[in-house]
C-alpha cells in the first residue's frame, strides 16, 4: 500500500478558483491539505485564476455563469454528484467554502449523513440582507442548513457571533480560524504593469461598494490640496469601475488616479506603496489586509465589525477608523503622511503580527477541526 493510499479522504468543495479572496485561501490551503489527507478537490465551475499544484487535478461540475438561474437550476444536479462522490470514496468529512458550496454540501448531507464543515468567509447577513430576493433565499436557506452542520468556521470571531445570534447555531459548532498569508515568493512577472515612480496610496480589492472605493477618492482629494504630487493606485476589477472613474473626474483627481484592473500578486505594490487604506463598509478577514503586514506596508482599515479589529488587535498593528467617514479616513491618511516614524513603528509592528498567519499554522488548526468532525461522527 502507497502512502497516499494511507491517507484519510477528504473532499474540498469550492464554487470555482477564479480570483478572489476566499479562492486566494483556497489555493494556498490545497497544497497544506494533499498533504495531509487524500485529498479530492471539487470546483462548481472551471474557473480558475490561481496555481494548483501539479498533483491536483480538480473534478470540475460545469461550465462558468453569471446568471443566478443557471446556478440555481444545477443545484439539484450537484447535489446528487456530490452525494454519489461521497458514497463512493467515503471521506471524512467534506470541506465546503462560500454560501453556495455550503449549501449544496449540507443538501448532500441530508441524502449521505457525511460529516460537513462550512466555512463562512463574510458576515451573511450583511453581505446578502441588501441583494433582494435572491440575497434573501440564500439567507433563508443557510440559516436552515447551516445547523446541520458539524462545524462552521469563521474568519473572524464576530462572524461566528453573528451566526450564533441570527443563525441560533450552537457555539459549540462554531470555530474560529483565520486566513493564512500567501507564502509563494513575490511575483515580479507583472513588474511592467504596475512601475509606478510617483508616491502613492495604494487600495487593493474588488471594485464593489463593500470596499468603500468611493470614500477613498473624496478623502484622497482633500488631501491633494496639501499634497499635491501625491497619487492613488486602486489594484482590483469590479462592478463599480466605471462608476468610480466616474466619480474620480466629477471630483477632479483623475489624472491623479491609476486603476490597473486585477493584479495577481499584489505584494510588489505594498512594499512601494507610502500605506494602503481599506475602508470597507463590511469585512470577513481581509486577505490583502494580512499581506500589507507581511510586506511592512502600513495600514489604515474601518472598524466595520469583525477581521479588521481583530487582526490589527484594535489598533495596535494598524489605524482603525468608522466606516463611511471620509474625514477620519482624510485625517488618518494625513498622519501617515506627516509623521514617517508612526509609519515606520507600523511597519515593524506589522511584520511581527503576520507571523501568526503563517499558513502551516492556519492549515494545523484546519487539520484539527477535520479530525475532530470525523471522530464525532463515529
């Protein structure tokens, strides 16, 4: 018998590996887990903007959509694949991420009794309250299903509260963990595309109003009257990018301005960047918040309820401010602009505290919450 053979099963479901936060943890906790566990990896769809090693071949279910009909009409028909996988090579447990994989992992379980954990990667009630019918079904759906769950980890503490709260789930069924920092060697590759010689404040994220782009350009052009060769780099794609080149030409920063669309690996931008701010109105863990310690970048983040507070320990390993205040943001960023040695202290600090995001250490406390599932189950 081969050591692979050895190994406990575990099935990995995800809704694709196309670029994004969640997907980012993903791809740098696959590697932790093949080698650990037999491991299968499963994508909704074949979207993938990330590297799998070469001894992972993904079992794909179908084809990209943007539409959420289509994704609501092939739950059925992945729920059964899934079922029939499960019955098939018995793992376990299976490891779902995001509401979508959650929910289909927890419909399978109804029909093979496996042992589920979901990974809740944002505040769902924040995220989906506002989004109409369909952010309202899918609230609906996992405040049922989520129950059945063995385990659900969080990303952050205030979301496993959340979810006790307005899930009613048991905190006994509730973890936290959060996401481990990228640990490949900086990507020079796209040193081309983002040589930026000016000094500039760098925001990284999906182009969305959760990030608060908005609130960054009003606050940036105040401080362009104080500062007037200083420049704002947005690093991120998204729905809202024409609305905010919009907004940055009515408020006259434009030409102050870079958007360069997604960027793989943002790292070469925070070790050039002055700081980098993120104002987000609602966060999980914020990848790129990790990242920015990692590379000795300063930061500025919003007290918006959960990974920021927690990450930076409430100010200590970065500035905190509230949400939807373009003044505090203004204020904060002036600091850092003035003062080099408070920039320079969050630097040092920050190094220090990403430490703990190692992702041997994340993917240990992982491989304890999968064995603890399946020993339950016994």
């Amino acid at each position: 018998m081969n050591a692979k053979s050895d190994k406990k099963g575990l099935i990995f479901l995800l809704p694709s590996l196309a670029g994004g936060g969640a997907e980012r943890v993903a791809s740098i906790l696959i590697p932790e887990f093949y080698r650990d566990f037999d491991l299968t990896l499963v994508l909704l769809d074949g979207s993938m903007d990330y590297k799998l090693p070469d001894n992972v071949r993904p079992v794909v279910f179908g084809r990209p959509s943007s539409s959420p009909l289509v994704h609501i009409l092939r739950i059925p028909y992945q729920v059964a694949r899934i079922s029939r996988m499960v019955k098939r090579k018995r793992p376990i447990a299976v490891l779902s991420f995001m509401e979508q994989a959650n929910i289909i992992n927890s419909l399978a379980s109804i029909i093979t009794k496996h042992p589920t954990i979901l990974s809740e990667r944002n505040d769902p009630v924040k995220q989906y309250s506002y989004k109409g019918l369909l952010g309202k079904s899918i609230l609906f759906a996992s405040k049922y299903l989520y129950k059945r769950a063995r385990i659900t980890i969080c990303v952050s503490k205030q979301i496993c509260r959340t979810l006790e709260t307005y899930y009613s789930i048991n905190p006994c069924n509730l973890t936290f963990i959060p996401n481990p920092i990228n640990p490949d060697p900086i990507d020079h590759t796209c040193h081309a595309k983002i040589d930026i010689q000016q000094h500039f404040i760098l925001q990284v994220g999906r182009l969305t109003v959760q990030k608060g782009q908005d609130i960054t350009l009003r606050a940036f052009r105040n401080l362009l009257e104080v500062f007037p060769n200083l420049h704002l780099v947005f690093a991120g794609e998204g729905p809202d990018r024409q609305r905010l080149e919009q907004l940055a030409k009515k408020l006259g920063v434009y030409e102050k301005i870079r958007f360069l669309g997604w960027v793989k690996d943002p790292r070469p931008l925070m070790k050039k960047a002055l700081f980098l701010v993120h104002p987000s109105r609602y966060e999980g863990w914020p990848n790129v918040l990790a990242e920015a310690l990692w590379c000795g970048c300063p930061v500025i983040a919003t007290r918006c309820g959960g990974g920021p507070e927690e990450m930076l320990e409430d100010g200590r390993f970065g500035m905190l401010i509230a949400p939807d205040n373009e003044k505090e943001l203004e204020k904060a960023m002036r600091l850092f602009l003035e003062y080099g040695e408070l920039r320079k202290e969050f630097m040092e600090a920050g190094r220090i505290r990403a430490r703990d995001f190692e992702p041997s250490k994340i993917a240990l406390r992982y491989k304890k919450v999968i064995e603890e599932a399946a020993l339950s189950a016994d």
